[in-house]
C-alpha cells in the first residue's frame, strides 16, 4: 500500500469519528462537496485527481445515481464543438426560450432519442482513433458523423485522473432543517487499463452525458454552463473498470478487508 492510500485511509478515519457533519451547502447533493471540505481541498472542475493521486467520488448509502468519472470537451471538428450541436439538435430552455439547451444520456449501443426528431448514438472509430456522435434522424438514417473526441484525449484523462479512485459512502439525515452526513465506507480501486475502458464504452456499459445547460441564479444567470461530455457508470459495474484493493467499513464488526 502507498502512501497516498495510507493518507487518505488516516484523513477518512479522522473525519468518519466526527461522525455527523453538517453540510457545506444544506443540501443532500453535498456530499461530495462536504467530505472536501474536511479534507481541507477546495472545489475546482480541474482533471487532476482530488487527493495526491487519488480520485474520490462520494456517494450517499441509497443513492442510485451512477459516479460521474470524468468530464471531457468534444475536439472538433470546430470550436467548440457542443455550440453547433445545441444549435442543429438542441431545444428551447423552458425559462429562458430564447436559448436552446441540450442534455441527453447516450452510449455505444442504443439509439437514444432527442427532441423527438433525431437519435443519438456514439461510435468508436479505431481507424481514426476517435469518439464520434451520430446523428439519425427517426428512420435510423445517418444525418451525420462529425462532432468527435481523439481518443488520445480520453486516454489522456482516464490515466491522468482514474489511475486509482477511492469510493466514500454515507449516511444522511436531515434535522431541524439542516442536511447532515456521517461518512462511514472507504473503498480504494486501481484502474484495469484503457482498453478495459473502451470495450465497456463499445458495449454501452459506460454512458456519456451530453450536456449544455443555462444557469438558473446568481450572477452568471442566463449564461451558458457545463457545456461538456461527461461520463459515467452504474456503481454495481466499478468492479468491472477498476480491481478492488482495500476497504474500510466502520457500519460492520469487522470493519478493515485489505
């Protein structure tokens, strides 16, 4: 076991003996938000791993949501990509109608439907050594193949950020109007490979949110947000991605498996 795994194992035991710790932001999405703030990190969207080289992601004991990877802008072919997109296949936003917004689940497998006039779908390209989006429209014709991610790109983030991941669970209770966790699972992975990645994005195991949103308060109100790829998978399918190396559990007798 390395030393980051060694730090990060005495940090969560210090901040899982606080037991309920009141949440930064007084809402259940805070989870995450409140473990780094314990941990003494602040908040950024940068793709470096949260903790020396560690990547955590938190998670609450009953959430069905699936974990959030990485997040990934589109190549090309122009700059940027996802303003073209939202601009032939996106939909009016429904406070600000004048704008359109887009954000849609899709994968490698199924046809996904947009705005009930076209289909999304993605595709690996080994030849060109890209992700691209297709585009049908509702007879499964192809409309087009352009808007694309190199996957040296996605390579490069997945080695940079998700060599190891740490998984931090918890318990969540809301009192006298305030949002409360208590953080009491920690489980550490190690990365398969790449090429483990891409076969589960060939077979739809991986999902990609495509995403341009407005904001909805604060000074940045009406402006375009998160205008991104993000990809993601279902908790039950970590053990596929990543090798289990170590646990901690402090909601079992036997709390320690490495």
């Amino acid at each position: 076991m390395n030393d980051s795994f060694k730090n990060l194992i005495e940090q969560f035991n210090i901040i899982s003996k606080k037991c309920w710790i009141p949440s930064v932001k007084n809402n259940f999405g805070s989870v995450g938000l409140t473990f780094e703030k314990e941990l003494g990190k602040k908040a950024d969207s940068m793709y470096f791993p949260d903790y020396e080289n560690i990547e955590i992601k938190c998670t609450s004991r009953f959430s069905r949501y699936p974990l959030f990877l990485f997040t990934v802008a589109f190549d090309g072919p122009t700059f940027p990509e996802i303003d073209r997109i939202v601009e032939k296949y996106g939909y009016a936003d429904k406070d600000f109608p004048e704008k359109k917004v887009i954000f849609e689940t899709v994968n490698c497998k199924t046809l996904h439907y947009v705005n009930n006039k076209f289909k999304f779908k993605l595709d690996i390209d080994e030849k060109d050594e890209k992700l691209y989006l297709c585009v049908y429209d509702l007879n499964n014709k192809l409309i087009e193949k352009t808007s694309f991610v190199y996957l040296s790109t996605i390579y490069h983030h997945i080695m940079v950020k998700l060599k190891y991941l740490a998984i931090i669970y918890a318990s969540q209770k809301k009192e006298n109007n305030m949002i409360f966790f208590r953080y009491y699972k920690l489980t550490i992975y190690e990365l398969i490979s790449f090429e483990k990645f891409l076969d589960m994005l060939k077979k739809g195991r991986i999902d990609v949110d495509i995403i341009a949103r407005i904001n909805k308060s604060g000074i940045d109100k009406g402006r375009y947000r998160n205008k991104n790829l993000v990809f993601k998978i279902k908790k039950s399918r970590i053990e596929e991605l990543f090798k289990y190396i170590y646990q901690i559990n402090y909601d079992i007798k036997n709390n320690i498996n490495s």
